[in-house]
C-alpha cells in the first residue's frame, strides 16, 4: 500500500551515530542562527545605545533597591553618619560626626561631599543620597561595554555577558545597600579614567582623577596602580605622571590634610596598630614581621574577599594578571587593616579593586577567543559559564538576593510604626543615643550617638554623660528581656524617665 512505503536506507531503529550526528547539526544550526542575530546587532546605533539603556535599567533597579531599604528603616549606620555630616555643613559647622569624634574629611579627605551637601539643600536628603549613588553604580557599564567593544574588540554576546557579570556583582549590590559612600562615584570615574587615558584625552584624564581622588584620599594610590597599567600598556609618560600624582595625593592628604582636620596624626593609624604606632613603626614593623603580614592576607576574611571579588567574573583576571598585579598592594593594605564593619564587609574598600577586575576580565576574554573576520569569537560555552557563575554568586553573597526577599522590602510593620513614633517624640535639639536601626532616623542633629547593642550590658555616667534621649529598640538587639529591664531600671537610676515602650522600642528621656 501507498501508506506503506519506506524511504531508502530507513531504519526503524536509531543508532548512537545518528544521535550523534542529529546533535551536532541541531547545535550547528543554532550556532548559525546565533552568529547571525549577533551579526544584526554588530551596528553603531547598537554600541551607541544598548550601554546606556543597560545602564538605565540597573540604576532604576538599584535606586529602587536602596529606597526600599530604607523605607524599611534597614540601612544603618552607613547613612546615619552621611547624614549629620550634611546637616552640620548646612548649618554651616564642621561635620564631626559625633560617634567617630573625628571631622567628616579627617577620616577619608571625601572633599566631593561639600557639592553633594549642597545639592541636599533642595531635595530630601536620604533619597538624594541613595538614588544619586545607585547611578554612580551603574554608569560603569557604559565604560566596561566601550573597553569591551573597544579595546578587547569582543563581539555582541561577549560584551553583553562581560556587562551582566558586573550588574550582578555582590560587590556593587552590597555597596548600593550599605548606606552612602562617596567611594561609590570614583567607580565610574576609574573606568572611564582608563579610558581617557587609552585614548589620550589628557585633559578628560585629569578632571577625572580629580573626582576619584576627591572621593577618598586612599583611591590616590588606586589612580595610581591605573598609571602603572598605562606604563605596561606603553603609554610611559602620561602613566608614571598618573602613578606620582595619586601617590603624592594620598601622601599629602595622609599625613598633612586628614591629621589638620582631625587629632594631629593620620586618623587610621590604629587599624595597623599590631604593626607600630606611627606611619614609620607600621612599615618597620610589617618589614620586619613578614609572616605577621602573611598571615593576616591568609585570614579566612581575607580569603572570602579575594574570593567575593574575582569568582563571580570566573577568575578571569587571573588569566590577564597585569592588569591586577598594580592594584593588589592597595587591596592588601584593606585586608591587613583592622578596622569596624559599617555594614555588609564595608564594601565601599572594594571600589579600588574592582575596576582593574573588570579591565583585566574583558582582555582574559579576548585572548581566550578567536580572531573572526573583524572581532574576537569567545565560545559561547565560556560566556554561559560565565554568565551563570555570576548568577549563583549573586544568588549566594549580595545583599538583595533573592534570598533576602527583596520584594517584602518597603512594608513597614509595627515595629517600623514604633520607631517612628518614638524617634517623632524626640525634639531637634536634643542629644541623642540610640541603637543602630534607629540611629539614621536621628542623626540630623549636632549630638547624636550610637547604643551598641550586641551584647547585653548596663548603663553607667560615662555612657549617658551629655545625653538628653535613649532609644532602645530590643527587636534588633536580641536581649533577653531581664537585660533589657535591668538595663531600663539603671537608666532610671540616672534621672531617665520612660516615655514610651511599645513592640519593643524603648525611649527614656533625662529628667528636668
């Protein structure tokens, strides 16, 4: 019958080399297909465009990230400080930040505070804040997708997954949820500092170190570290004018600026006090204990930092280690240093490091391509790995994975009502001690002080000498509930009255 005619050479049974054969021309197909929808893309309206929409998309989805956590009162101290060094210059003080006891530039030489204080003047502060470091955040991928697309002469695909690996870097999700750091606008600057100076647009070089140094005294010797890999690049003179310049700065703002504004000496001489006590004892004493320094660069903290910076791009910079290598005596000087946690492992120290991690991992990926006709081919099993790899640490290390439920973030519940309230009894003049969650909610004052709570403990003189107002919010702080009325009772001891206790906020206020 007609029905029942086979074809020529049929088989009712499939051997392993047709699979074989059938999969190697499915997946021949679909390369072909791919390579020609890249090929469509491959136009200069796409290169003039896609960075910048890239870039839209992630400064919403940060900007709408950081309001959300704050509205959910959950950004701590890293906007609490911020945000008394802004009220003090507006009412035309130094900003001593009253917990630090130190002026706002004795600590980092941050100079590019003075014009952000200033653009506070006409918005709300928090917001202002939050929002304009989301697009400082994000204004990096228009840099890394021209050095892309540029220099690495990568293709489409290659950009594109070099551009996720970044917006889904933990670094940038903590630093957008760790507060304000005026660290966070040199990131764009370095990206396209390199840039600038690829291209010899000297002029555009120099007002961009200018913005990377006025952000954080330290970031001279990152500018730095960028000369030395112009030198490498053979661009001689203009890198070793860069390389002086940012080394000069931070010496001169280290040891002359910072010690003018605060107490005399280099404010952060203490975080390498195992080493000396003075900026000649450190580098004696680390030049003498070599295994000392070893063992603190061997630190499990140390290690899940080197880890949290270079596993999310698959340890690609490693394979391009010039681009790396000026950067690390900085980056080993942050992990050496002994200093508190602002919030998520401070990741505003990882700013220095990060750009020369991104360069190197765009060059790693034009030399483990191959040359097409006019662009690097890199295999798309590389970028899925890599796009992938930096999926799971995003889902594993940042602040806003999916595992911190970011999308109940925003709901304030009664414990949030009772913040306010209580923070809303407080009057402006008052001198303030209050535990970190609270703490941002009074810090546009001259006196405002922040309760340690990780620790039950009880009040004395010293603790409460010069304060008008305690605020106590037991929910964070995780005390028993004897602790915390032993620690309510010796307060009342020392002339504080209860004016209100509700879903485990406290306010006590000194007695007239």
């Amino acid at each position: 019958m007609k029905g029942n005619r086979r074809r020529p050479n049929w088989t009712d049974e499939w051997t392993g080399e047709h699979v074989t054969v059938r999969v190697h021309e499915a997946r021949r197909r679909f390369d072909m297909r791919l390579l020609r929808w890249q090929a469509q893309l491959e136009t200069p309206a796409v290169d003039r465009f896609l960075p910048w929409i890239a870039a839209f998309v992630l400064f919403v989805s940060l900007s709408l990230l950081a309001l959300a956590k704050n509205r959910d009162l959950g950004l701590g101290l890293g906007i609490g400080f911020p945000l008394q060094a802004i009220h003090l210059l507006e009412g035309g003080r130094p900003p001593v930040i009253s917990e630090l006891g130190l002026n706002m530039f004795a600590v980092q030489a941050a100079f590019l505070f003075v014009p952000i204080a200033f653009l506070a003047r006409f918005v709300p502060t928090t917001e202002m804040l939050l929002v304009f470091q989301a697009l400082a955040l994000a204004l990096p991928v228009v840099p890394i997708w021209r050095i892309a697309r540029g220099p690495a002469n990568l293709r489409i695909g290659a950009a594109s997954a070099l551009l996720l690996a970044f917006a889904l870097h933990p670094s940038i999700h903590n630093l957008n949820l760790a507060g304000f750091h005026t660290e966070a606008i040199a990131l764009p600057a370095l990206f396209m500092a390199y840039l600038a100076g690829r291209r010899g647009q000297w002029v555009r070089l120099g007002l961009l170190s200018l913005v990377v140094v006025a952000a954080r005294a330290d970031l001279g010797l990152a500018l730095g570290a960028l000369g030395l890999v112009l030198v490498l690049e053979d661009r001689r003179r203009p890198g070793w004018i860069l390389a002086a310049f940012g080394t000069a700065w931070f010496v001169g703002m280290a040891f002359v600026v910072q010690p003018m504004f605060g107490h005399g000496v280099y404010p952060h001489l203490g975080a390498f006090a195992a080493f000396g006590d003075s900026a000649l004892g450190v580098l004696g004493g680390m030049l003498s204990d070599p295994f000392g320094v070893v063992a603190d660069l061997a630190d499990r903290a140390a290690f899940e930092k080197l880890l949290l910076l270079l596993a999310p791009v698959l340890f690609l910079p490693l394979i391009r280690p010039r681009y790396l290598l000026p950067v690390l005596p900085l980056f080993g000087l942050y992990l050496i240093a002994d200093v508190p946690d602002l919030g998520l492992g401070n990741p505003q120290q990882d700013v220095a490091t990060l750009p020369f991690v991104m360069i190197a991992a765009a060059y790693a990926l034009q030399r483990l391509g191959r040359r097409g006709v006019s662009r690097v081919l890199v295999d798309r099993r590389i970028l899925s790995v890599l796009v992938l790899t930096a999926l799971a640490f995003f889902v594993r290390d940042a602040a806003s994975s999916p595992y911190e439920q970011p999308w109940d973030w925003g709901r304030r519940d009664a414990v949030d009502t009772a913040r306010l309230t209580a923070v809303g009894m407080v009057e402006r003049w008052d001198r303030v001690l209050a535990t970190p969650t609270v703490f941002p909610l009074v810090a546009e004052r001259t006196t405002a002080l922040v309760l340690k709570d990780d620790t039950p403990f009880l009040p004395d003189l010293e603790l409460v000498a010069g304060i008008d107002v305690v605020i106590f919010d037991e929910t964070a702080a995780n005390w028993a509930r004897s602790s915390v009325r032993g620690f309510g009772g010796v307060l009342g001891m020392l002339d504080f009255e209860e004016r209100f206790a509700e879903e485990g906020v406290h306010l006590w206020v000194l007695a007239p």
